[in-house]
C-alpha cells in the first residue's frame, strides 16, 4: 500500500504544520515526515524500518500519521525530543518506537524515551520494540522505569498493540475489548 506523503494542519498548543514540525525535526538533527492521516506516531531509525513499521501498522488495519526517523547517531536529547516534537501533533493517539540497534545505542533509546514519559512529555501510550545494540539493558531500564510502556520483542507485535491502543483512545469499545 502505497503512502501518501503531504502537509497536514496539526495541532497542540496551536496550530503547526507538518512544515514546521519537520523543521523543527531538521534543526534538531532528525528527519521528520508527516501522512496525510492516520494517529500512530512513529520513531524509527532508518528509511526502511519505517516503511516495514508502517507496512505492518497497515496489515493490522491502522493509519500512521507520520515517522520519525533518530538516524544513527542519535543522542538522549535528540530522542527526548522526537518526542517533544510527536506531543506536537495533536492527531496522535499511541506512538510506536521500533528500533534496530545495528549503530543505533538502545540503551540511549531508552534513557531518553523514559526521560520523556517522566517530565511529561508524552501522555499517550507507548508501544517499544528495541532490538540490537545494548537492547537487554535498555529493556532492562524500561522495565525497572515504572512507566507505562508496552515493551516487545516483535515488530509484529508492536504493531498490533500500537493499533490496538490507539483505536482504545479513540473509543473504538468493540476493539478494546477484544484482545490485540
């Protein structure tokens, strides 16, 4: 399924575009792209991985809004925020984080995601896959945050709980009460 990539009016304290989100993704080293729908936020590190996240949000009948993409050489403050500039888009009601750890430190992942969730930043659920570099002691972290996070091993997985999640939030009963 083909996605279609195009300015969106989104809103939080104000309204942004998917322009300036974008912008603000550039200014802080990170690559920003925002759909034309949908309400799962998406950060990923690479162009591929985002396309194999979206693929799968798809297969299991939900809508990406955007991804963003931390790049190889993310830090804690970059990953913080991605998820300053997601809060931004007031379409998003869960954000998925798959990561591949081939450069990409997990455990940098990790630290900034829950430095996130505890100044609260976010306030939506969060579904993490973390594979690779440093992944046991990133789950290791997440685990031990007493944070809210859904951690998985499988992109598979990752999906259908994101979908599942967000169609929750949406009030979408029939699909909250049924299992993911």
């Amino acid at each position: 399924m083909a996605l279609e990539v195009e300015a969106v009016e989104v809103a939080a304290s104000g309204p942004k575009s998917a322009a300036a989100l974008e912008a603000d993704a550039t200014h802080n080293g990170l690559n920003y792209i925002g759909l034309d729908d949908g309400n799962i936020g998406c950060i990923v590190n690479g162009a591929g991985l985002a396309m194999a996240t979206m693929d799968l949000i798809h297969y299991h009948h939900g809508k990406p809004a955007n991804f963003l993409d931390l790049g190889g050489s993310v830090t804690m403050s970059q990953v913080e925020k991605a998820f300053h500039i997601l809060a931004r888009d007031s379409r998003i009601d869960c954000i998925l984080v798959n990561i591949f750890g081939g450069i990409v430190n997990c455990k940098i992942i990790a630290e900034g995601l829950i430095s996130a969730l505890k100044n609260g930043i976010v306030n939506i659920p969060v579904v993490v896959r973390l594979q690779g570099n440093n992944a046991v002691e990133a789950q290791s972290l997440i685990s031990n945050s007493d944070l809210e996070l859904i951690a998985v091993n499988s992109l598979e997985e990752a999906a259908s709980l994101a979908v599942w999640k967000a169609a929750c939030i949406r009030g979408n009963s029939l699909t909250c009460d049924s299992v993911a």
